[in-house]
C-alpha cells in the first residue's frame, strides 16, 4: 500500500502524479478517487496533468480520454487502455494499491497459411496472405 496524501491535501477536481515504477495518477471528482497509470497509452505524456471532467481524464498531449473508472479509452487517438488501482483511505490518508503487473505470454506457433476462398470476399476488398518464418 502506497500513501498519497491526506484527504484535504487533493480537492475535487484535481490529481496527483505517485512517483512509483510506472508513475500512477491519483484523481478526486464526483465525490470519489480514482487511480490509473500516469502514462497516456497513445504516447508518453502525464495523465496527471491533463483535464478532469466527470469520470474522464483528457490527455495533455493528445486529447485521448480515459475512463478512471475502468482505464479504457474513450476515443481516439488512444487504443489501448490504462491499467487502474485500487484506493483506500486509511486515517484520513489516501493509499493506492498497485495493481500486479500483468507479464506477456509468448508462444511459437508454426507457421501455418491459409489463403480464404475468394468467392466468400465481397467485391472491392483486398486480401492479404503474410508470411512469417518459423522460429
């Protein structure tokens, strides 16, 4: 458990940047804390720093939006989302609990062509066939 600050310390409206590995961005609006990693998924920009408005951060940068409640953008130019904490409040001090970093899972699949049976593709689309080499 990671101590933010004391309640009075974030007002409604406003964030925190948590200096952790990777930095996490603390919000308080509509009456509640919210926390998701600092870093824009779209590009390296500060979470913490963009703009509130009901349950949304705007992104400095490049104006993608984040749901704080769930992490998932909500347009564009973000396509992935960000990952959220859990907070709790403990003696008046806000605390974040880092959520566990998920670890990628890689798998060698050979390599395996099928090329679709161009009568079920509608006219006009282009169907592209990509090789890979087997590791």
């Amino acid at each position: 458990m990671i101590p933010v600050c004391r309640l009075e310390d974030l007002p409604e409206g406003e964030a925190v940047r948590v200096d952790t590995e990777p930095p996490i961005a603390v919000f308080h609006t509509e009456g509640a804390f919210y926390a998701i990693d600092d870093t824009c998924t779209h590009q390296d920009a500060s979470l913490s720093e963009g703009w509130v408005e009901n349950c949304q951060v705007e992104c400095p940068l490049h104006a993608a939006s984040f749901d704080l409640r769930t992490g998932v953008p909500s347009c564009l130019p973000a396509r992935r989302p960000v990952r959220t904490h859990r907070v709790e409040i403990v003696d008046g001090v806000l605390c974040v609990l880092p959520a566990v970093p998920t670890v990628p899972v890689v798998a060698v699949v050979p390599a395996v062509a099928t090329v679709p049976d161009t009568a079920a593709v509608p006219a006009g689309v282009a169907v592209t066939v990509a090789e890979s080499s087997a590791v």
